[in-house]
C-alpha cells in the first residue's frame, strides 16, 4: 500500500482507532479516535514526528517497515503515552536514533517509559534542526495539556505538527479536511474537555501559530487541516472570552421535585426567549456539557440533598466542571431537601475554581410551592439582565 503523502517527502503514519470509547477512562469518544505521526525524509536524515498508543504499535510498525528507511530521529512533542508509548519499540528496531525533545519532556519520558539518558538529544525553545534540505524549528507551548508540550513547525512545507494542540479525537477515512461543522464539532468537543482548562496559556499559543506561515496543521489526533484558518479562527472564539447568550441546566431529580422546578424554569426561559441547553446528568454525555461549558454565559445547578449532599452524580459533574474551569460568568442553585442542609456552601465549594456570580439560591422544602414558582421566574429573569448588562443579548 502507498502511504499517504502530505507533501513531497512528508508521509502520514498515523493508526485509526475506530473502537476506542473511553480517554483517560473518563472522556467519552462518540467517534473513535487516531494516533497521527509523520515522517519526514530529509537528504541527511530522516525524522519521526510522535509515535503512536501501544495498543496500535504493531500496526504503526508495519506502515514505518512498508518505507524501507532508518529511522535516525524521533521528535517527541510530548510525553504522554497515546504519542509516545510506541518509542521505546521504535528505539529497539533502530537502535542509532535519538529521541529529540526538550529537558521537561525527556525526564518525563524517562519516567514514564524509562528510556536512557544516552538516547536523548535535547532541544531547547525555537531552535532549528536540519535534516539535510529541511529543516525542523521547535516552539515550547506549555499546558496544552502537559508541562512540557511543544509544536514542532518544518520550515521549507509549512507544515505545523501541534501534537495534541489544535487536534480532535475522531477516527476517519478522510484524514485531509478543509473543515465543516462536523469536524469544528469533534475540534470543540476536544478543546472543551482537554484543552479549556489551560485556556490562558492557549490563547498565548495560539499568537506563535498565527505568526508562521503555515499550509498545513497536522496534529497527532483526527484530521490534517489542509485550511489552517479554520481551526485557528475556531480557537480564537474559543478561548476569547466571548460568551454565548445560553444557559445551561444541569440536573438530577429523584422523585420529581426537581423535575417539576426545572422544567418550570425551561417553559420561564422560552417566554424570554433565552437559549439554553438541558443535561440530566444522570445519563448524559459529559463531552456535550463540556462543549456547552465552551461558552454559555450562565451554568444552573439543580440538585436534590442527598444524604446532606448533592446527589453524587451532581458531585461528579461539580468536579468535572471545576476542573474544566471554564469562562461562565454566572451561576444559579435550585435544590430541594426535606431536612437539615448545607447545600448551598457545598456545590459553591466543590465550584471553587471556577469564578461565577451566583444569584440568589433557590431551596425547596420538598415539592416546589407557588412561592418558590416565584422564585425561579424571578431568576430566569434575572438571567436575562445579566446577559443584557454583559452586552449578549
Ligand atoms: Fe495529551
Ligand atoms: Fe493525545
């Protein structure tokens, strides 16, 4: 079989992974994903961008054996195993290739994979490194996701290989795509759930990226943006501090106090004409609410007390969101019990990351009464002044 060519000397050699359903055993992969590397075939010599998932190794191996060439780099971007797992395996069939990282990375590989100090070239923030007529130029861009990540550019093609930064998780047949809703999906879901986080950082980033010249981003998960305005523009959105006139209602109703209080709250938002997304936290998708966590202006969390705490699968989310930190400016609580409770001080706290403008909590003594029907429109309303005072609506 022919490898797939990204330019003249530049060859794909990424593995799909059609069947993967969990990241990091907690994140959701509704389409799969791929472990993407490259290699590049200088005049002198010839460099490996990222490796792939153990799992997939053995098919990798197969793809770098069909080229016939010596190995003589591996450029590591980053040390986390779903692109570096397969090094040691590399190093094995070509015993002379260094590992080619910056300092963080290499200790962290020497950790986590125990590859010897002899086998490293250490690199260091925007040096170049020739492979005969090409040259590779390195940009450390920390906490896209890790410490120690970084995009390695090749100058003469154009081509950024951003690693995780910039990527999605999805499988495909299409492995080129000038983007389209479908793909600016998959890139959203990605940024919310790894990426977000460290939005700051990114948006630092992002400034090296908009300064090369760059044809192509060919990052190490899902497609090679052959438009790389695309996902740059996607991402400035992203991590700008724009927010969405949105609100999102998360939930958990045992015995239908809640339910009732929520969807009160979901016919109040309609009359005002207010967007918002609705997640029974028990069986959602925790991938949608991170993407709606993006950017909605107002997060409402509706819970019952639950052994003098929110329902535990609340709690999973709180952690989940505070985690996320995400740019949500305001936030609402609707909760009911029928005694004692703390409810309030405890999902503020399991928020404490994240920096919200609570309105006022609503509690219910049980089933909600005409009182607390008040209560709810009340806020709903309050909901839409904030978002006219933020200039969103
Ligand atoms: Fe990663
Ligand atoms: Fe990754």
């Amino acid at each position: 079989m022919e490898p797939i060519k990204l330019s003249e000397r530049v060859y794909f050699l990424g593995v799909q992974d059609w069947d993967r359903e969990l990241f990091d055993e907690i994140i959701p992969l509704p389409q799969g994903t791929s472990y993407n590397c490259y290699l590049i075939k200088g005049s002198e010599k010839v460099a490996l961008i990222d490796t792939v998932d153990p799992k997939k190794e053995d098919i990798f191996l197969e793809n770098i054996k069909e080229l016939n060439l010596k190995i003589d780099l591996i450029i590591s971007n980053h040390a986390e195993q779903d692109h570096s797992g397969a090094i040691p395996k590399v190093l094995s069939l070509y015993p002379e290739a260094k590992v080619v990282t910056n300092e963080k990375c290499k200790n962290f590989l020497r950790d986590l994979l125990l590859i010897p100090e002899d086998k490293f070239l250490t690199i260091k923030d925007g040096e170049e490194l020739s492979l005969g007529d090409m040259t590779l130029k390195f940009f450390f861009t920390p906490w896209v996701h890790w410490p120690e990540t970084m995009v390695t550019y090749l100058k003469e093609d154009k081509i950024l290989f951003p690693c995780d930064f910039l990527a999605s998780h999805i499988a495909t047949g299409e492995i080129f795509s000038k983007g389209d809703d479908f793909i600016k999906s998959t890139a959203k879901r990605y940024y919310a759930e790894i990426m977000m986080p460290y939005r700051i950082s990114i948006k630092k980033h992002l400034e090296i990226v908009k300064n090369l010249k760059i044809d192509m981003i060919a990052p190490s998960h899902g497609v090679i943006y052959t438009d790389p305005k695309f996902i740059i523009n996607a991402y400035e959105d992203w991590v700008s501090d724009n927010l969405k006139n949105e609100v999102i209602l998360a939930y958990v109703s045992m015995h239908g106090s809640i339910e009732k209080a929520v969807d009160f709250f979901e016919r109040k938002l309609v009359n005002l004409g207010i967007p918002y997304k609705k997640f029974n936290v028990t069986r959602a998708d925790i991938g949608e609410i991170a993407m709606a966590l993006v950017d909605s202006a107002t997060l409402i969390i509706s819970t019952p007390v639950f052994l003098a705490n929110p329902h535990p699968k609340i709690s999973f989310i709180l952690s989940f969101i505070n985690d996320l930190r995400p740019k949500t400016r305001f936030a609402g609580i609707i909760s009911s019990f029928s005694w004692g409770q703390r409810i309030e001080e405890q999902i503020k706290a399991q928020l404490n990351f994240c920096k919200l403008e609570y309105f006022p909590s609503i509690i219910l003594k049980g089933y909600p009464k005409q009182r607390d029907f008040s209560s709810i429109e009340n806020m709903v309303i309050s909901i839409k002044e904030k978002h006219k005072e933020i200039g969103i609506l």
